[in-house]
C-alpha cells in the first residue's frame, strides 16, 4: 500500500509545468506607446496637406501675376498709342491753322507783288514803290517768325516738287536754262512743309 505522502499534491506545480506555459502576447501596445506613434503619422499628414495648400496657392499667386503683368502691358502700350495720335492731331491741328492764317497773308504778298511791278513800269514809280516795298518786307519778316519761307524768284533752278510751271520761254542770252523767269504766284513752305506752290514761266533747256 503506497503512503500518502508518495502521492504527489494536486495543487503544487512543478517548474517544467511552468516552464512549458508560454506567455500570452499583449493584445495593447503601452500607453506611451501609443501616444508617440500615431501624433506622428498625423503630423505627417497634415504637413503634406498645408504643403499641398501652400503649392496651389503658389500657382493661384503667379497666375495672377501673369494677368496683372499682361494687363500692365496692354494699358501702357494703349496709352502710348494714345499719346501718339493724340500728338499727331495737335501737330496737324497746328499746322492746319497755321495754313489758315497764312492764306489773307499771302493774298496781301501777292497784291504788293502787282503794285511793284505796276509801279516800276509807271512813269515817276519813286512816289509809291519805297512805301510798297517796305510793306513787303515787313510782311517777309512776320512769316519767317512763324518759320515761313518763300520759294520761287526768278533766276531759281525749276523744281517740279515746289513750283508749277505755266509756259516755258524762250532761253534768252545770259539765262540759265530750266530756271525760273517769271513768278506769277510765289510759293511759301513753313518748315519742311509745302503750304503754297509757286506758279511761275520756266526758260527752256538748250535744244528745246
């Protein structure tokens, strides 16, 4: 009969039973754990975001930019434009009252013209031509200020650009052939603009 004592204890355990136990996996991470992952796939997460933001609105800034730019541009060169025909008006304006308040002048440059000639074929021409011609003077004088000069006397190389020719005459003995014998009407120019051309009889070209 086997003792008691031989008997092994129900509830004792032996070290092989524990060491055969293995050890349940946490099913948690810890608490500290935890906590320093995820803020940090969370942080990365709303960096990229912002930085997406950041980009589009980069791309929104220069395409405005680009706009304001063209805007700029097109305003300037509308006001240059603007500016030049505005200049071009007053200068033609200019030049066109000028032409007008040049024509009685002329009218009255051509009546002394007449009275001289008629004058100095008169038999005692002393008593009017110094009066005419000093009126003639200081008519010349008041158009060269407004820079008018007269183009066309006798003796003056024909040039079709600035003078008409009514008739040409006969080359005569001391004449240059194709200049000016005649001015009926003398012609003005203000600046490099032709504003009357002179009407005026031109000596022929040798063998003509």
């Amino acid at each position: 009969m086997r003792r008691d004592e031989d008997r092994p204890d129900e509830g004792a355990h032996t070290t092989e039973q524990y060491a055969n136990v293995e050890s349940p996996e946490p099913e948690f991470e810890f608490a500290d754990q935890a906590g320093a992952t995820a803020p940090a796939g969370d942080e990365a997460e709303i960096l990229r975001e912002e930085l997406g933001r950041a980009v589009e609105q980069v791309g929104r800034l220069e395409a405005d930019l680009r706009e304001a730019e063209d805007r700029y541009l097109r305003a300037r060169a509308e006001q240059d434009t603007m500016r030049r025909r505005l200049q071009g008006e007053a200068e033609l304006a200019r030049a066109e009252g000028v032409a007008s308040a040049l024509a009685p002048s002329l009218n009255v440059f051509d009546d002394l013209e007449r009275a001289l000639d008629a004058a100095e074929r008169a038999a005692d021409p002393g008593s009017i031509v110094p009066g005419v011609r000093a009126v003639q003077s200081a008519l010349l004088r008041n158009l060269a200020a407004l820079d008018v000069r007269l183009v066309g006397v006798p003796g003056e190389r024909f040039d079709p650009n600035l003078h008409e020719a009514l008739t040409v005459v006969q080359l005569r003995p001391g004449a240059e052939p194709g200049t000016i014998d005649q001015v009926f009407e003398a012609g003005f120019m203000q600046g490099d603009q032709l504003v009357r051309v002179a009407r005026v009889t031109v000596f022929a070209d040798e063998g003509s």
